[in-house]
C-alpha cells in the first residue's frame, strides 16, 4: 500500500530551502559551497543577496560623508578669504553650506534606514540558516551543548553581526573614498600638507592591530562568560521546583554570582583594553591635528601657502583622521566580529547528522522490521546495539523490554532517524528509512518520547505540531482527555513545558499530538510512565482501538517501550533487550508461563 505519491518535502525542495547568502538557492542541508571559506569572507558575502539595499547604503553614507567634508571645505574657504581680507560672496557660500548641512542631515537619517534595513535583512536569512542547520544536526550533535550556549548562537552571535552589516561593510568603502578625496585636494595645495596627518592617519588604523589577540581573547572570554551565565540562568529558573525542594537556593545564588562576578571580570578587562585603544587613537589625532596646524603655519609664514588658503588646507589635511579614526573604530570590533562568524559559520556548516536521499523512494505502509541492527553512538565508544532483529506488524503492539541501559531508547531514536544503523537495516514497508524523504519519514512514524515537551501555548496548537489541520477533539477523545478536564478547553494556556498540566495530563496530551499525526507507525517511549493504573488502562484501551480502527491500513503498528507488567501484558509480541542483543521474543503469555524465561525473571526483579 502506497502512503502517497513520492512527493518531495520542503527540505528536498530546493526553492523552498532558504538562499544562500548570495541569494542562490541553498544545495542540500550540508552542503555548503562555500562551507570552506573565511568565516568573515563567507559572512561579508551575505550582503551579495542584497545588493540594492547595499548600494543604497553605501550611496548614502557616501553622500553624507563627502557633503560634510565639502561643507567643511566651504567653511574653511570662507574663513580664508574673510581673514585675508578678500572679497567672500557670503549669499552665494551661506546657500551652498546650508544646502550642504541639508544634504548631510538628510543622507544620515536616510543611512540609519537602509543600513539597518540591509542588516535585518540579511540578518534574517542568517537565523533562517542558523535554525535549519539546528534542525538539520538536531538532536545527535546538540546533546553535549547547553541551551544557553545555543541561545547565544542563535541569539545574541547572529545579533552582533548587525554591527557588521549596518556599521562596517559600506563605512568602509566610504572612509577610503573621504581619506583619498582629502589627501589629493590637500595634495593639489601642497604635498607637505600631508606629511604629518597621512602617516599618523596610517598608524591609527594599525592600533587595534597592536591588541589584535588579547582583543579576540577578550572578546572569547565575554561570549563564553555571558553564554554561562545564560545557562545558568535558564537552568535555575527551569529547575526552581527541584532547587526550592531540595533547599538549595542559597547555593545556587551562589553559583550564579559567582558566574555574574566572572562576566563582570570579562566585561571590565574588555572595556579597559577598548578605553586604552581610544586612548591611544586620540592621542595620535590629537598630535596628528597639532602637527598639521604647525605645518599649515609655517607653510603661510614661509609665503608658500596663501593665508586664504590656509583654513581649506587646514581641513584636507585633517580629513584623513575622521575616516581613520572610524576605520579604527570598525577594527577594534574585528575581535568579537570574528569570533560570533566563526560560531555562525561553524554551525551553519556543520555537517548534517543524518543525509536525505538524492531520490527518495515513496513511502509504503506496512511492517517495521529491524534486521540484524547494530550501532554505537561515537566510534571509539561501545556498541549499544549488536545484532537487534524484531518486527512490528500493522495492528500489533509489540512491548520493547528490557533492563536500564540495554538500548531500547536507542531502539526508538534509530526508528526515528535521529541517527542511521552502522550496520543491519530498518524498513518501513520494505523501504530502508534512508532512502526516505525525511518528512515522508515523520508521515510513517510518529513518536511519544519519554521526556515530553510541551511548548507554550494553547492546548490545540501544541496538539497539532505534527499535524497543523489535524482534528484536534477527536485526538484528545482518544487520548481520553475529556473536554472538561481543561478550564479553556482547547484554548486552554498549557504553559511553558506544560509546567500548567499534571504529569499524566502532559503524557496524554502527547499521546494526543502523536495521534493527530494518524500515522501507520506509532512508538511510545515510557510514556504511560506519569499515569496512575487507572489513567494508563484508559489510555492503553484508547490506543488500541485507535490502532486497530486505522481506515485502510491493517491498524496502526505500535512499538512500546514498556516497563509496567500491565503495559507488557497488553502488547501482542514481547521483545526482550539485554546488552544491546536481543534475548528473547514471543507472545507474552508464552514467555510469562515459563519460570526460566528472561522475561521472567525480569518482572520478578522489577
Ligand atoms: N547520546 C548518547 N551518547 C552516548 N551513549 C549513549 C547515548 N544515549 C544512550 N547511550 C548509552 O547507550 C546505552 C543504551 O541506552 P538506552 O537509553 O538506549 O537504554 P534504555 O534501555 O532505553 O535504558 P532506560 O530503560 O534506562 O531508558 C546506555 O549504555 C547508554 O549509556
């Protein structure tokens, strides 16, 4: 039986995956062309997609950079010709200089619009890639990282790069273009104009390259400190029960001032470092600006230079050290730029956990069958899975026992495809779950894991996370939850992880998003274990007929991860898991009869 045409799901579509940062279509989770390059090269190259919005930024702070340059010329020239007493034709300059302080006004607020619209933009495209690359690695590669390690990835790291979008890229440009236009006008006058501001102008620019590494160190220590501290943060308040029961709140307000007292340190060490490059750049314009004025006096004294040319020289030679300083400025950034690139780059190009089949094979209902699987979850680590066989027909429940640790969630994370089988094969209706499309995959087999999570929101929309048109009165029916049991009904606020719901409330409710999914495969991971007796009889009842009565499909093929002697006895077909092998199988009745049975012997050491 056919579950539907092979139809492509949104990540095998290329149109529908986000653009790269040049805007061309992404290549396939993973594969990157540019997954090679300079993380600060492969990020400038975001704004390649964007190039109107570019221009207009880089258009509008040339114009307001060079207009304040020329109103300053302006100025200068008019002072000139007042102090050495020629003639000035103050109507004519006074139009120009007020035109031009029009001009400035309206190209910087036209600059605030663009340069964030471009950031915001680009900014966008990159958390788009930031979360499909979570998706993509999810949930294998993020078990060793913190929430608030992610968060600030996600967050805060993709945050700082606005700086580089909407204060670097095209100030850059126009720094160079102000120094330039200045030094060649200060040129045209006298080349020695240049000979005091050009080279300190060139030594301000180097002055963030003087504290390059402690810089970037600084940089690394605030991100790890305020990622910690996040953590923490999040870890407290999400543990508040467990810390209040346990009467450790005094010790974990140490904890967190401890780690406050650490970002503090970073922050004070960041902003003296910064504090002693702005020093150091003032000092060098203000000799710069000093030096200057001395060679424009002896230039007028010596009668090389008119007087009334003496303000204008004045003002282009000193028209390198604005953008010098701003350039400086820019760099002293480069540290902490770096460093939130490189994370966005190394997670946007990590390489993904599981890859989607080039051609995906249309999804067929029918058995689950496991054939001689074996895996271990890192290389060098032991084998968890040696040789698993068992198979879950269409309207069979099939209890998967066993004691801790033996592989029975492993079990349920390879049928979910979180990882694939280093050796042996998994088949849904004969089809191998990696010559599936991912999303025709999760139309097959739908989950109700041992750690539930519930987001916050109303009961119906958490219901339909697999299934956004799904019935959602009928899945809660049959999940016996009855319409009473929730003061709002289906708009009732579940609250943040369901913190608003009882434990056998959040099980059911799970239970109820996994059946709105109506998938022909269903695995429940120690979901029943939160119900009292009563509650999990109900619910077993209920998901027996829901499987039994799928339309069309011979019933639902359920896979339970059982620990209950009531949840056991229930299954059609006991599998036994010990050590990764399995031990025993057969019909419960059968197994349960024979005292030497490994089945046997575990419900007697429960
Ligand atoms: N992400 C992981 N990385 C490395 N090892 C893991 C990981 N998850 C589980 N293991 C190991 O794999 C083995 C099997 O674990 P699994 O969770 O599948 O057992 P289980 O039978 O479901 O146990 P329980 O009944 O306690 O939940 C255990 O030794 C466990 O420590």
């Amino acid at each position: 039986m056919t579950a539907g045409a092979p139809t492509p799901s949104p990540e095998t579509t290329a149109a529908d995956r986000p653009p790269l940062p040049d805007g061309t279509a992404a290549p396939p989770p993973g594969g990157d062309p540019r997954a090679d390059a300079h993380p600060m090269i492969w990020l400038a190259s975001a704004v390649a997609g964007h190039r109107r919005a570019f221009a207009a930024t880089l258009l509008s702070n040339l114009l307001g950079q060079t207009a304040a340059l020329a109103a300053a010329v302006t100025g200068a020239w008019l002072l000139g010709r007042t102090v050495a007493g020629q003639a000035a034709p103050l109507d004519v300059a006074g139009a120009v200089l007020g035109g031009l302080v029009v001009v400035v006004t309206l190209a910087t607020w036209w600059e605030m619009y663009v340069a964030h619209d471009l950031a915001y933009l680009v900014l966008a495209r990159l958390r788009g890639r930031v979360y499909d690359a979570l998706a993509r690695i999810a949930p294998a590669r993020l078990l060793g990282r913190r929430s608030g390690d992610l968060s600030a990835a996600v967050l805060s790291d993709v945050e700082t790069l606005e700086w580089l979008f909407a204060h670097t890229l095209a100030q850059l440009v126009t720094a160079a273009t102000v120094l330039v236009c200045g030094a060649v006008g200060a040129a045209l006058l006298d080349p020695i104009l240049l000979a005091v501001s050009l080279p300190l102008a060139l030594c301000v620019l180097t002055v963030p390259f003087w504290l390059r590494r402690t810089s970037s160190r600084h940089g690394e220590e605030l991100r790890e400190a305020t990622a910690e501290l996040t953590s923490d943060v999040v870890d407290t308040v999400q543990g508040l029960r467990e810390i209040t029961a346990f009467g450790a709140l005094e010790r974990r307000r140490d904890l967190l001032a401890a780690k406050t007292r650490r970002l503090a340190r970073a922050q004070a060490a960041n902003a003296s470092r910064g504090g002693l490059e702005a020093a150091l750049t003032d000092a060098l314009l203000a000799v710069a600006a000093a030096g200057t004025l001395l060679v424009v006096s002896a230039l007028v004294r010596s009668g090389e230079l008119a007087v009334a040319d003496g303000p204008v020289a004045m003002v282009l030679a000193a028209a390198s050290l604005g953008p010098a300083s701003q350039v400086a400025l820019l760099l002293k950034e480069y540290g902490t730029l770096r460093a939130a690139a490189g994370r966005v780059h190394a997670l946007v190009t990590a390489p993904p956990n599981v890859t989607e089949p080039a051609a995906p094979r249309p999804p067929l209902e029918g058995e689950v069958v496991f054939e001689d699987v074996r895996f271990r979850y890192t290389p060098d680590g032991p084998e968890v899975l040696r040789g698993v066989s068992f198979t879950v027909r269409p309207g069979q429940t099939v209890a998967l026992v066993g004691p801790s640790g033996a592989g029975k969630s492993t079990c349920v994370s390879l049928l979910l495809r979180y990882w694939d089988p280093d050796g042996g094969r998994i088949t849904v209706g004969g089809v191998p779950l990696n010559e599936l499309a991912d999303a025709d995959l999760r139309r097959l087999v739908t989950v109700v894991p041992q750690d539930v999570h519930l987001f916050a929101g109303s009961l119906a929309e958490n219901v339909r996370l697999g299934a956004p048109g799904a019935p959602v009165e009928e899945a809660l029916r049959d999940a016996q939850i009855g319409p009473g049991e929730f003061p709002d009904g289906l708009d009732t606020v579940v609250g943040e992880r369901g913190v608003a719901l009882s434990g056998g409330q959040r099980a059911r409710v799970a239970v109820a998003r996994a059946l709105a999914v109506d998938a022909p495969v269903l695995v429940l991971d120690e979901a029943v274990a939160n119900l009292d007796a009563e509650n999990e009889a109900r619910l077993a009842e209920a998901l027996e007929a829901a499987g039994a009565g799928r339309p069309g499909a011979g019933g639902r093929a359920t896979l339970v991860v059982a620990h209950r002697l009531s949840t056991i006895r229930r299954a059609d077909h006991v599998v036994v898991l010990e050590g990764g092998r399995v031990t025993e199988q057969g019909a419960f009745a059968d197994l349960a009869a024979d005292p030497d049975s490994r089945l046997s012997w575990l419900l007697a050491h429960q």
